[in-house]
C-alpha cells in the first residue's frame, strides 16, 4: 500500500470511498490473498476514521474480498481453487444469459458497436489490446441485454475471483484461444442465434477456469509462475476471461 491509497475527496459518502480504495488495491494485487488488514495502518493511508475503515471492512467482507479471522481480525480473502471454480461456473450460467438475451432483444445500434469492436479484437496483435478490446466488447453486450440484475451479480463474482482471473489469462495460448471464443458468439449472435449465442459464451467461460487450472498445475510443478505486469492484471480484473 502507497500514497495512491490515499482518499479524493468527492461526493460519495467516506464509507463508500474507503471500500472502493481497499478493493482496487486488492484487485491490483497490491494486497495480496492472506494479507492482514490493520485499521489503524488503514485510518492513516486512507485519513479516514476507524469508523468508516470498520464499515467499508463489512461491506467488503459480504462481498468476499475479505474474511474475519479469529483473533487476528480481518484478512483479504485466499480465495481456493474450488471456490473459484464454483464462481466459474456460475458465471457460465449468467454469461449466457446475458448473452442469449443480447442476441434477441439488443438494438441495432448496439449490435453495429459490438461488432465493430469484435472485428479489433480479430486483429488485436498482443495481450494488452485484446484485454482492453475484450473489455469493450462485454460493456456493450451487457449494456444491450438490459438484464441489471444478472450484471450486478455478475460485477460481484467478478470481483471476487478477480485474482484468480489474472492466472487464468496468463495460460499458454490463452489469448488467442479466447478471440477464437468471442469470435464463436459474436457469429451466433451476428445470426440471431440466441441458443449458440448463450453456449458460446458458456464456453468460453468453461475454458478460463481450464486455463485457470492449468496454471496453478504449472505453479505447482515449477513451470512458470504466469507473471504479467500490474497494468495487464489490472486490466484482466476488469473484465469476464
């Protein structure tokens, strides 16, 4: 944690503010899984008081980035493999919703947008603009589908397998299988195919969680660590791999 922890004042209450400032760092991996949250060291990088440090804590811990441990107090969550697994799969089910819905009910406005971001994602030539163009592409579809429910679950399990995410775009040939993937749903969605236009997007869900797995498998057995640089995992976290 550094000086860009530090709270701008705006309109938001402070609460609000310090959960916000505590989940990018977390998100960034500047707080790492484990981690132990302090209050006090919390009170002085924020400015805020214990107060609002406490309650921004609770907020964050119903959304499962940080966990109460007894008799050390609150930690950023570890996050296991099962448990991301489990939040793969259920995004699977909303991704394709939300997918199957864009195809139907989206306005042609929305459609001309996303394919015309999916056609640079076809051309994107290295990881950083397929992570920035990927996240274009999914603002729209979930903007067409209309659905603010299924999005605001989904933000919410995104956030929390967030960490997990970076690894799992970090795979051998992960970038480049996931255009494919896109490409697949853009098609079915192209055709108005709402049925392959959910499976798509299904699968492409299904494939980062294999990706996921393949990585922790080679962290284990000591063939790569599947490092990227703070700005790509940032970037990563923002977006449904």
């Amino acid at each position: 944690m550094d000086s860009e922890f530090s709270l701008v004042r705006v309109a938001a209450p402070i609460r609000e503010q310090v959960a916000d400032a505590i989940r990018e760092q977390i998100i960034n991996r500047r707080l790492a899984p484990g981690d132990r949250l302090i209050e006090r060291e919390l009170c002085e990088m924020t400015g805020a008081s214990r107060a609002s440090v406490r309650e921004a804590l609770r907020q964050l811990e119903t959304e499962g980035l940080v966990t109460a441990i007894p008799q050390r107090g609150m930690a950023v969550t570890d996050l296991s493999l099962s448990d991301a697994l489990d939040i793969y799969a259920v995004r699977a089910v909303v991704e394709g919703l939300l997918a199957g819905t864009f195809a139907v009910i989206a306005t042609e406005e929305q459609r001309a947008r996303l394919f015309e971001v999916a056609d640079r994602l076809a051309q994107a030539q290295d990881a950083m603009t397929v992570l920035r163009v990927k996240r274009e592409l999914y603002n729209i579809l979930f903007e067409g589908a209309r659905n603010t429910v299924a999005v605001q679950f989904l933000n919410s399990l995104q956030t929390r397998v967030s960490i997990m995410r970076v690894k799992s775009v970090s795979a051998p040939g992960r970038p480049l299988a996931s255009i494919r993937e896109v490409a697949q749903l853009v098609e079915a969605i192209r055709t108005r195919d709402a049925e392959a236009a959910s499976a798509a997007a299904q699968f492409h869900v299904r494939q980062a969680a294999r990706a996921l797995e393949l990585v922790l498998a080679m962290e284990r057995n000591g063939d790569g660590e599947g490092v990227q640089s703070a700005e790509e995992g940032r970037l990563a976290a923002e977006l449904p791999e």
